[in-house]
C-alpha cells in the first residue's frame, strides 16, 4: 500500500476521514445560518477541500487563490505575490480560507492582511496540518487537523517537486529523496 517514497505513514486515511468530519461539525455550528465562500489555495488544499466541502450543510461556494511569499523563506517583511486572484468580490462575505499546511505562517499571514482590505464579513482559516516549530510570522486558524513535527512531509494534495499528491495518507519523505 505504501508508496515506496514514504519513510513512514504519520497520519492514515482513516485518521484524516474521523478529524473531517470533527472539523465540518465546528464548521457547520460556527456558520450556521450563514454563507461561507470557501477560498482554497491552490494546489494543495484541493484534496482537502473537495473532502470538507462535502461535509458541509451551511450554504457554500468555493474560489480559489494561487499564492507565494517572495524571496527567502525567512523574509517576513516581502510582499506576496499573488499568481492567481479571486474570481468573485468577496466584500461582506464569510471567507473561509483552506489551506494544506501552515508552515512559517508567512503566506498565510499576508494573505488574511490582504483579503481583509476587501472588507468581507469575516475571515478565518481551516488548515489541515500546522508545523509549529517552524512558525516565523503569526497566523490565527481557527480551524486546524493535526499538530504535526517538523519533517518534510507529502500526500493528501501535499507533493515534493508536483508529484505524490494523490496519496490518500499523509506521509514522511524519504530523505534519500531530496537529498
Ligand atoms: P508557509 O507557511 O508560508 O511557509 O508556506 C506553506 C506552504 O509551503 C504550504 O502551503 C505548502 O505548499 C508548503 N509546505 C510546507 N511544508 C511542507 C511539507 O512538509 N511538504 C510539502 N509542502 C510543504
Ligand atoms: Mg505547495
């Protein structure tokens, strides 16, 4: 089953499915009544989304964004740069960002700076993963699924050089790999 690039499973299909569905619940309480445009950051949130939305019984519509922090990792003072914009106004409207994986935090931080200059009703973020450790710039999910160590880590719409995002599992990269 395993993808001879895994080093190890750290969290299975069954795992991601049960903590889903924990986070639609919270979802669906905090927003009940209300409409929710989920922005999902393109690539690697797609599989995460396509699986919450799913579970969702308030009122969605989805868009999505193509981002990246300029320059060094480590610069939190650079601009992001924005590949792909919205296709919709998101003013007085609940923005619900969906995002893989918070890293240092940097794009995501200049992104909710950014969309709250548009002026929605609210903004939050519903990560899947958050790697703590590697934090630089501070982000406030509201939303998250699993506190995971700083490894490099692929599958379930994450990918190392585009490829292993198909992986219905997260996993640890083989070092061999990328070294
Ligand atoms: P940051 O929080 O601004 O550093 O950027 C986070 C982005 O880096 C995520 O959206 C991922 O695309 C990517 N990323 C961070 N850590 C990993 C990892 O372990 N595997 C794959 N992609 C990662
Ligand atoms: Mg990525």
């Amino acid at each position: 089953m395993k993808n001879e690039a895994v080093e190890k499973i750290l969290i299975t299909k069954e795992e991601i499915e049960k903590r889903i569905d924990e986070l639609a619940s919270k979802i669906n309480r905090d927003y009940e009544g209300k409409e929710v445009l989920c922005v999902g950051i393109l690539k690697g949130s797609v599989i995460f989304l396509a699986d919450i939305v799913r579970k969702l019984d308030v009122t969605v519509s989805m868009d999505f964004m193509i981002v990246s922090s300029y320059g060094e990792s480590t610069e939190t003072s650079g601009q992001l740069n924005i590949k792909k914009d919205l296709s919709t106004d998101i003013k007085g409207k609940h923005v619900l960002i969906i995002e893989d994986i918070i890293d240092s935090g940097i794009t995501l931080s200049k992104l909710v700076e950014i969309l709250k200059e548009r002026e929605p009703a609210s903004v939050e973020i519903c990560a899947l993963l958050n790697k703590p450790e590697r934090r630089l710039a501070h982000v406030d999910a509201k939303y998250i699924g699993f506190e995971i160590p700083n490894e490099f880590i692929i599958g379930y719409g994450l990918d190392y050089a585009e490829k292993y995002r198909e992986l219905p599992y997260v996993g640890v990269l083989k070092r061999e790999i990328y070294e």
